[in-house]
C-alpha cells in the first residue's frame, strides 16, 4: 500500500474536524488513510496520538457548543480530582447540556441533560467543566457511601481546598428530590474540612 501523502503542515501536528481538512481541499479518501485515527465523528487525529482521558476530552470539545460542558468523570480527570480506580481511566467522555435537543451522544460519548442552574460551570484548560463541589454531587450516583466521603475529604481536606463544605451543601441542595441526594446527605455529614498533615 502506498504510503500516504503528507497533509498540510496545519493538519500535521493535533486533531482537526473534517469539516475544516475538506475546506481546505482534503478528500474523504485522504481522512480514511491508516495514519489518522477517528476518536469522534467529525473528528480526526494523528494514529500516533495517545489517547489518554484528558485528550479525549479536549478532542470532544472540538465538537460542542456554548450550550454543553463536562461533567462527572470527564469533569472530575479535568480537574484532577480523586476517584477510585474503577473510575479513574474511564475513557468514556461525559457531556451535559440543559435543552434535550442540543444532546451530543455518539461512541465514546454519554450525553446528560440536566435542569437549569444544577451545576456551577468554571473554565478548566479552556474547557467549560462542572465545579469540584458539583463533581462530587453528580458522583454520588456512582460512587458507594465510603468512597463519596473520601472525594469529599479530598476537595475540602487541603491546605488550598477545591471547595468548602458549604459549596458541598449548595450542590447537594441544588439536585434535591433527585437521584443520590439521600447519599449525599449522609455522605456529607462525615465530610471533615481541615488541611491534611
């Protein structure tokens, strides 16, 4: 097989949407080469990049809208938060957006929607991304009583905390009635503040 031609020094050294190699005079048949690989559709990227949790993430965002941010896992390896190593390498990307129609799903890609003001949104590496306290909220659906309390020691147990308990409680508050409030309430209750030694 013959050895493909070289992409334009532009395209050479991250991802790219094919959107943008087609108006720049790429064809279909040039993206479909085995030196690039598709993480996402749309999406395109050197075969060689590795495509740890972060990178997925950041290649995600090449796709979305005002409307979308990252949540839960994809949020918590944004921040470098603590989680439990079933969790930790999740490569699966997590993106939330409030209106059912602006959803962006798709391999690789579970898409949430949540009600308006639920999450607190901050800029992380440009990226658009729950906050620590909201993080700790949406996991309490996945993480068991122990390991909550001990993400939750993690944000608040530190010299320069990521939060304070009372950004814990306006989380938990903000998603009550729903799905692990009654986790974070008992959660919270064992959640020491205090700087580690």
């Amino acid at each position: 097989m013959r050895r493909p031609a070289p992409l334009p020094p532009a395209f050479c050294d991250g991802a790219f949407r094919t959107a943008t190699a087609l108006a720049h005079g790429i064809g279909p048949e040039r993206l479909r080469r085995q030196d690039l690989a598709h993480p996402f559709q749309g999406i395109n990227a050197p075969a060689t990049l590795e495509l740890d949790g972060c990178t997925l993430i950041r290649l995600r965002a090449l796709t979305l809208t005002d409307e979308h941010r990252f949540t839960h896992t994809s949020a918590a390896q944004l921040h470098g938060l603590w989680l439990p190593t079933r969790l930790r390498d999740d490569p699966t990307v997590h993106v939330t957006c409030e209106d059912q129609r602006h959803r962006r799903g798709g391999r690789g890609v579970r898409s949430h929607v949540a009600l308006p003001e639920t999450d607190v949104v901050v800029r992380v590496r440009g990226l658009p991304t729950q906050s620590p306290a909201d993080v700790w909220a949406t996991m309490a659906t996945a993480l068991d009583r122990t390991e909550l309390i001990t993400l939750g020691d993690h944000l608040v147990r530190r010299r320069d905390p990521w939060c304070t308990l009372a950004d814990l409680d306006a989380a938990r508050r903000r998603r009550r009635g729903r799905r692990g409030a009654r986790a974070m309430t008992d959660a919270l209750d064992q959640v020491r503040p205090g700087p580690t030694r």
